[in-house]
C-alpha cells in the first residue's frame, strides 16, 4: 500500500499478491491446487488482486495472465523485516523479483529492517530511484536487485551501498510450548549473527545505517567450485 501510494500518480499500477501471509516461503509455487483470484476494493474503488498462492505465484500469474502486457518493471514489497545473508533464500519476498528476472522483466525486492511499528515513507520513496538504477543501468539478464533500507529517520541514513550477499546465518533455536488440549508445540526463533559478515555485506551497511542494494541472481551455480571439481572428477577416472 505505501508502494502503491508513493507511486501512483506517476505510473500505471497493477497490484497482484498473496490474500494472506506468507512470510519465508521462498520460490515456492502452487501446483496441487487452483490458483483463486479476487479483486481487491479498498475505499469503493479497484485496488488490485489478491492470489491464493506464494509470491512467485503472484508474478507468474500476473506477468502471464492478469495483465494485457509484461510489465516494465516488478516491485516486490515493502516487506516488513530485512531480507539479508542465507534469509534472502527464505524469503517470498525476494523470490518474486528473482521470478520477475526469470521471465525478463526488470525487477527488485525491498524490504524494512523492522518488525515493529514501520514506517514505510522513506523506503517507498526510495523505490523511485530503484525503478530509475534498473531502468537504466542495463541489469545482466536473470539479475533483480535485493534493497534493504534501515528503519531510520531519512536524515540520518549515511547513504546508499552496492554490497553482496552476506552469509549470516541465524542462532537458531525451537522454543517448546503446550496448547490448551495438552499438545506440544515447537516454535523456530532466531538472530541474525551480523558480527561475523564482511565488510562489503548487505547485513553489514544496513547495521551501519546505509541502504543496501545487493544485485541477486536465480543461478545458484558456485563458480570458484567448477573448475576444482572437474580436475577432481577426470583424476579420479582417468589414474
């Protein structure tokens, strides 16, 4: 909604997303049951779609079916919490950019580095230097771009970073508890462990204040791995 508002007076909009939450989802996609679309009212006038699936859902179907042509460019967001380290691979959030990549359109992820009380002002505004970066900076195929903003007052925000995905992990821990029938339940909690990032990380800038934009691909390949393990393979058969 506050993309929506930031943005509409100067772009045509389509809004398609999931009717519910659907945090840490990752590229999931729907594929055992129907694809239910609603069209969303909000004060008495057309807003948007909502979708009974994952995000990626949300932009294959729009991108193939809802609209009458591709997009010029997908935003996914705002979401609430950053989207840094190995959670980028959790997140719904991030996946459908990645999915808008997949299928040629130019697209990002941003996300707030807060849980609580967000105000979305300063990264909804931030979304239009977003479009103009991937609009003109020419993005490799198959790139979508990853924007955490810190949850901060705009004036004391240091600046804009390109970094690289970190490898933050979380502490992770499950928290065992009883429901009122006397069945235990067990529910995941975690921190972030930015202390142990590089400097040129995405969890790195956004702790130090700035805005983050990682450039994210869909190949998962580890390059620095190919050419080791080729030399590995053809020793082994060939003594």
């Amino acid at each position: 909604m506050a993309l929506y508002n930031e943005l509409r007076e100067d772009y045509d909009l389509t809004v398609v997303a999931p009717e519910s939450e659907m945090s840490a989802v990752g590229h999931a996609i729907t594929l055992r049951s129907p694809l239910r679309i609603q069209e969303i009212i909000k004060e008495g006038s057309f807003f948007g779609y909502g979708v009974t699936g994952t995000p990626a859902d949300c932009v294959k179907i729009a991108v193939q079916e809802l609209m009458k042509s591709p997009p010029d460019v997908i935003l996914s967001g705002i979401n609430l919490g950053a989207n840094v380290g190995v959670n980028v691979l959790y997140s719904g959030t991030v996946s459908a950019a990645t999915e808008g990549a997949f299928l040629g359109v130019r697209s990002a992820a941003i996300s707030l580095d807060t849980r609580k009380d967000p105000d979305f002002r300063v990264a909804a505004s931030f979304s239009r230097k977003i479009i103009k970066l991937i609009t003109e900076s020419e993005l490799s195929n198959g790139t979508a771009l990853n924007v955490n903003v810190p949850a901060i007052p705009s004036d004391m925000i240091k600046g804009v970073a390109i970094t690289r995905q970190g490898v933050g992990r979380f502490r992770e821990r499950y928290e065992r508890r009883i429901d009122p029938r006397g069945n235990v339940y067990y529910w995941l909690t975690g921190e972030t462990r930015v202390e142990q990032e590089r400097e040129d990380s995405d969890a790195r800038a956004l702790a130090d204040g700035m805005i983050a934009v990682t450039p994210i691909s869909f190949d998962l390949t580890c390059i620095k791995e190919i050419e080791r393990l080729r030399v590995r393979f053809l020793t082994d058969i060939n003594p």
